[in-house]
C-alpha cells in the first residue's frame, strides 16, 4: 500500500487507495486539524504535498471549488478530498488553533492568494538618498511631514499603474507589479518609476529646498523575476508581499544607483521584459553583495511613444 510521510510529524502512515490523506493522518493519531469533518466546507486540513504529486488523485469537485476560491497553488490539497496511489510526503499547514484562525476559508481574498504562490512579478525597490543625514538635520516632525509627502506620491504612481505596496522601509518602499497576472507588469513597474522621479523633481525637490535648504534625491532598482506571493497581516493591516531571491536582487540594484550615480537601474531580465518601449541611458556591470558573478544594470530615463496604450 501506498505510503504517506507526514510532516513536520515525521510520521509515515500505510494508506490504502481509496483511504483520504486527512483519514490516515488521522487513524494515525496525528493531531490534523479538519473543522468542517472533513466535508471540504472549510481549508484547515490542507497539506503542501512536498514530494508525489503525480501520485495524488486529479481534485474532485469539491476540492476544486475551494481551491479556486482560495487560490490553492498545485501542490496545496485538501487532505479530506485527496487519496493516493503512491508514496507520498506532505505537510500539514495548519498545525494549532491560531493558523486556524489565520486561515479562514469565509475570508475573502485576492488572486495572489494567502497561502503564498511562485510568479514572475516585477520587483520595484524605492529609498531615499542620504536619508539619515536628512533626518538629523531636520526637526522629527518635519522629517514625519515630508515622509507623508513622498508616501503619499509613491503611493499613486504604484497603484495608478497598477502595483501593490508590499512594505515600508522608513525611508522607502517595495512595490509588487504582476501579482494579478499580466503581460505587461515590467512596464507598468517601469512607468511607476518614472512617475516617482517627476513627482520628486516636481514636487518633493523644490518643496524640500524651499523649507530646509536641503537636497532630496531618491533611487530606484527594478528585477523581474520568480518569488513566491502572498498575504501578511490580518484584517485592515494584510498586505500582499513576495519572499525569493529576486526580492533581494531588486534590493541591491536599487543601492547600485549610489555608486552609478543613476536614478533608475534595472536588470537585463526586467530591461528584456520592455527593451522596445523604453530609453536607456547608460549600462553598467557591477558586483551586487551577496550575489556571486557580474550582474549588467541599465539606466531607465524615458519611456518610448505609445508604450502607454501597451500598459493599458
């Protein structure tokens, strides 16, 4: 009979074909969560099935359902609807009361989904430029003032062109493009940036010099790459985020501006993604830290006519 290993149990339990994953685990005195009794009414018996998933059952109905609803990726199953015909190892992903409560399946959610997903998104990194002197020479409450100013601008131009803010950094943000999928998310990340540079220069420069005599600069980063999707937070405070080594590139293109002198860099991966609707300026080869060989960087400084009606 087909073996099921579970984790992090580290418990490996004989199932016959016809027998739920949920039904062994449980037979098993695994301690697996099923709130609805295992009727696929609720998501709390769900399992990421690490290795087998050839091996599981095609979802019925009901699994299919909930899935789409909840936006299961293809390795999350519902343990009470899913049986195997061969060896298999999964992990439970509600393990007490409060992932329970984390993981409402009447909540309501968006296409990234909650439980985490792999996509190819555009990774926008922002940061202020010489923040820390900035906030010295400032009274706080000024430095509070004009934060709210430039959030309030990079705010807009990510979701006018449709992106997420995933998180603040204090003196910057990530900004998330392709969560919902999108052919063009590298260009609208990319029409986003330069909308920040204008509000800047527009706005934010002036304002700062005429009240404190003190430059603001800002620099941008910009990689396109697989991470993993989801939600943080709960209620009014959940926000989308992404976890991956892509998120860390875009974090270091963003620092590589100091040393370029540039406003805008992006990777040869995102420049692939808009190489026809935008105007480089200079390109650059540079060691990113942590990051082994040579990573070519391009300076973003326009966008090309017509590449406005492609966003759209």
């Amino acid at each position: 009979m087909p073996q099921i290993l579970f984790l992090p149990d580290g418990r490996s339990v004989e199932a016959s074909i016809s027998e739920s994953i949920l039904s062994a685990s449980l037979r098993a005195g695994i301690p697996h969560t099923n709130e609805c009794r295992g009727n696929a009414r609720c998501s709390t018996c769900r399992v990421l099935v690490l290795n087998g998933l050839e091996f599981c059952c095609p979802r019925n109905e009901k699994e299919q359902a909930l899935a789409a609803q909840l936006h299961f990726p293809e390795r999350v199953r519902l343990a009470c609807q899913t049986t195997v015909l061969g060896n298999v190892a999964v992990r439970r992903l509600i393990l007490d009361a409060n992932d329970a409560g984390l993981t409402d399946q009447t909540k309501d959610t968006t296409t990234h989904g909650s439980l985490g997903e792999e996509r190819q998104i555009a990774i926008l990194f922002v940061d202020i430029r010489n923040s820390t002197k900035f906030a010295d020479s400032v009274p706080p409450f000024d430095v509070i003032h004009v934060l709210r100013r430039f959030y309030h601008h990079m705010d807009n131009a990510v979701i006018d062109h449709g992106g997420h803010v995933a998180c603040y950094t204090g003196d910057g943000l990530l900004a998330l493009f392709g969560v919902e999928a999108s052919k063009s998310a590298c260009l609208q990340a990319v029409l986003a940036g330069l909308d920040m540079l204008r509000c800047v220069k527009q706005d934010l420069q002036p304002y700062v010099k005429r009240l404190f005599h003190r430059a603001f600069r800002i620099g941008i980063g910009l990689h396109f790459g697989q991470a993993v999707v989801g939600t943080v937070g709960g209620g009014l405070q959940e926000r989308v985020t992404a976890i991956g080594d892509a998120v860390n590139i875009a974090s270091r293109v963003e620092r590589a501006n100091k040393k370029a002198k540039t406003e805008f860099l992006v990777t040869e991966a995102a420049l692939r993604e808009v190489r026809d609707q935008v105007h480089v300026g200079k390109s650059i080869d540079v060691n990113l830290s942590g990051k082994t060989g040579t990573y070519t960087l391009h300076e973003i400084v326009g966008i090309r006519n017509g590449a406005l009606q492609t966003a759209g």
